[in-house]
C-alpha cells in the first residue's frame, strides 16, 4: 500500500472528506487529492500533524515497502550526515548566485540599449521603455529573492535538525530521515529515477521527485557508487561543475549574445550618420550572427562534456533567429524609400528656400496611411541629412529668416504634422500651398495642403513632410 493510499484509508476511516482534512492542516483539498493519488508527497511538518489527526505514526504512513527494504542484503555503501546551519547558510548563498544573474544580465542590456535610445529621433520613449523593462526585472527580482529568502528561511532549520542516511545498493538508494532518533520518512529510488544531480562547491545535490538531497562529497569513497553510476550514465541528466576556463568562454559568449542585437543597433546608428539610410543598414546585424553561432554549438560542445550548456544554445539560437529577421528587413522594405532629389526640388519651388547640398536623403510614400484621427493625412516624409559645413551656413541663414520659427505658437499647433511629437527639431516652418501663406491659420475652415519642415542643428538632419488636413476653427 502506497503513501497515498495509506492516508485515503485513514481518512475514510474516521469520515472525513479530502475538504475536511485539508482545512485541518491548512493545505487546499486538491493538494489532498495529489497526495492520495502518489502525485506528491507530505512535507515532515504536515507528516506530524497527519499522525496526530490519525493517531498513528509517522513510520505507519511512510512505511510502504517495508518487506522490500527490510531485505537481508547489505549495503554497499551506508553514509550519515548532519548538517550545521553555518554549512546550510553556506550552500544556500552558492545556489542563491543564480537568482542574480538574470537581473544582472538585463541590467547590462538595458544600459547598453540606453546609447541607441538616445541618439534616436524620440530618446524619451526609448529611455522610458528600458527604465519599465528594467523596473518590471528589478521587482520581479525582489520578489524571486524574498520568496527564496523565505524558503530558505523555513528550509535550514528543518534540515539542521534532521538526520540523512543514505544506502546505496546496486540499482538502488535507500534513504531514511531522522528526527530526534525517530525515523519520520524512508525513501527508495532507483538511480534510473534520479532526475538531475548539480554540483555546488563541495556539495552534490540529486533530485527526486522534484526533493533536493545533499551529499557531502569529502565523504564519498573514491570508486561511489555516486560516481560510477551517476556520473557515467548517458541516459541521465547530469550536470557536472564548469571548470572555470570552459565557464569563463561560456558567459562571455552568453552575454555577448544577448548584446548582439544592442551592438548591431548601434553600429546601425553609427553607419547611418556617414551614409544616413537607416533601414537599408539593417543588413549589418547578420556581421553579428557568428557570435551567436558560436554559443549555440559551444553549448553543444558543453553538452557533450556533461556540464551545463542549456542557456548558451538557448540564448544563440534566440538571437540569431532575431537577428537575422531584422536583418532581413534591409531586403524586404529598403524599396520602401525613394533616395532621389525630387522631394528636395519640388520643395525649394514651392516654398522659395534654399536647401544646401545634402550627404543622404530617405522619402518614405506613406500616402497609403489614410485619414489620421486629427483629420491629417500624409502623402510622404522626406529625411535629408547635411555635414557640418553645410549645416553650418544653413543655420546662419535660417537664424535671419523670420519665416523659420524656433518655437511654435500653440495657435500653430493644430496645422502641424503629427510627426512633430516624435521629432527633436530647433527650427520648423509652416507653409499653405493653397493660400501661399507661412506659418499662418486659414481664414477659412475646410481642407489645406500643407508643407512642414523641421530642422535639428544638434543632428543636422531636416525633415520635410507634406499633408492634407481638415481645418475647423
């Protein structure tokens, strides 16, 4: 008779349902149910109180195979431990490291996203979203760490107190858990069954059922069974401790794969400052994928090895698929823009100004938007970037030029273009092609054709955007 089906029959036997019972030991009835049906087992502190709701012992619920471990035959390997609070704080602090790693590794992203965030034409937003993503990491963190703590907390005590004998036979471990001299719970596992052994410093930890066992490795014999067994099955999930060499090149080209896409970014940014085409640029994140490559197959090469690889394979393969979709785009949308003068032309006809020589310009047709909510509809944003020469001599003449205004009366601000809010600009200039007029409202409600330019002299880059809007008074 199994555990569960010790504690169904006991229940039974005193008229309770599995309700009933849970709000005696404060656990749910479906955490009763997973009990009873060998899901999960008792903790030692709900064990204590199920023996005195039963009125029996803690060896009369766990005693399942009694006959079968009750054998004659020796084992070939018997160890006891006891573990101190000092050594329990000590092993729990090393596996604490792993709680940090991942807020480290977003913080280092995000900070590395903040240089591309602010060189963009709308910083605020991209400094706002990675200061969210950041504060979401950090108090996802507190909370992993507080409930770790807590575990931690509840978890030391109770090992300190308790006795672990562990009986190694030929395809099985025995092991039994003290408390007070009293036996409170007696395992059997076959090695098959174990599901990960990690190493911690001095320290081996096997699990079974989801259940940590520690091991101190000092008392181990040279030839364990431990070993030997263990560590030499190839069906078995082992994960042996990284030497520090090989986990040295492991994080460095973890890391760097996670801040592949930011460098990519930036070394876009860099690039379409000399040549300013942005989006045809993109193509340069693909230079940044044998980075990734070569995490995903060092990880197999640690995988091979037995020692931890699942976050390198899992971080390159994540990245390179990332990087080269982004990638891509440089092909699909690069005939999206019109890099010919005509935008340039068109506009010094219309307006009467003088547009100096330019190093790059990007016309995007966005004709095909539709009617934004604020009645505008826009037929195409040209982007024209200058030297600093150029830029120089422009902005000597736009200074003397009343038709360029360094602020917007807000009057103005309803004929704008609704590309002014995603936009650093020190100059703009309004002009009604139906009415000839700059930087004036229509006397007149009903639909204008407008031409908006925005200059930023802190970028040297000016932006031409040419709409239709309803205007009502």
């Amino acid at each position: 008779m199994t555990v569960g089906e010790k504690i169904q029959l006991y229940r039974k036997n005193l008229g309770m349902s599995q309700e009933e019972l849970g709000q005696k030991l404060l656990v749910s009835r479906q955490t009763i149910s997973q009990w009873e049906k060998d899901q999960t087992v008792p903790t030692i502190d709900n064990l204590i109180r199920l023996k005195e709701i039963f009125g029996v012992s803690v060896d009369d619920i766990l005693n399942t195979e009694t006959e079968e471990l009750a054998v004659n035959e020796a084992p070939f390997e018997n160890y006891v431990f006891n573990f101190s609070i000092t050594e329990l704080d000590g092993i729990f602090r090393m596996q604490r490291k792993n709680i940090w790693k991942r807020p480290i590794i977003t913080a280092i992203i995000c900070i590395m996203a903040v240089i591309p965030a602010v060189i963009s034409t709308d910083p605020q937003v991209g400094l706002w979203f990675f200061a969210g993503v950041f504060i979401v990491n950090l108090l996802v963190f507190l909370k992993e760490l507080r409930r770790y703590d807590k575990f931690c907390k509840n978890t030391i005590p109770r090992v300190a107190g308790s006795t672990y004998e562990y009986q190694l036979y030929g395809d099985y471990i025995n092991i039994n858990i003290y408390q007070n001299d009293e036996r409170t719970r007696q395992i059997k596992c076959y090695y098959k069954d174990i599901e990960k052994v990690n190493h911690y410093g001095s320290w081996l930890f096997f699990q079974i059922s989801g259940q940590s066992y520690i091991v101190r490795q000092e008392n181990l014999k040279e030839n364990s069974i431990f070993y030997s067994y263990m560590f030499n099955n190839s069906d078995k999930v082992v994960v042996n401790q990284t030497p520090a060499k090989l986990r040295t090149v492991s994080i460095v080209l973890f890391i760097a794969s996670l801040l592949s896409i930011i460098a990519g970014m930036n070394l876009i940014f860099v690039v379409s400052e000399i040549n300013g085409l942005f989006v045809e640029n993109i193509w340069v994140l693909f230079l940044f994928t044998p980075i990734t490559v070569a995490s995903v197959v060092f990880g197999f090469i640690l995988k091979s090895k037995g020692y931890k690889y699942k976050k390198n394979i899992i971080a390159g393969i994540i990245m390179t698929v990332v990087l080269c979709i982004y990638g891509s785009f440089a092909f699909i949308f690069a005939g999206m823009y019109d890099h010919s003068d005509t935008p340039v032309i068109e506009t010094e006809q219309t307006i009467g100004i003088d547009i100096p020589e330019y190093t790059s310009i990007s016309t995007e047709d966005m004709s095909q938007w539709g009617q934004r909510p604020s009645g505008e509809r826009t037929l195409y944003k040209s982007e024209i970037t200058f030297n600093n020469s150029q830029s120089e001599e422009f902005e000597k003449q736009i200074r003397t030029d009343d038709r360029w205004l360094s602020s917007v009366p807000n009057d103005l601000v309803g004929v704008m273009t609704w590309y002014r809010d995603f936009t650093v600009y020190d100059y703009v200039l309004i002009y009604n092609t139906d009415t000839a007029e700059f930087n004036s409202l229509p006397e007149n409600e009903g639909t204008y054709h407008f031409i908006n330019i925005l200059y930023s002299s802190e970028v040297d880059r000016m932006i031409i955007i040419e709409y239709d809007i309803d205007f009502v008074k």
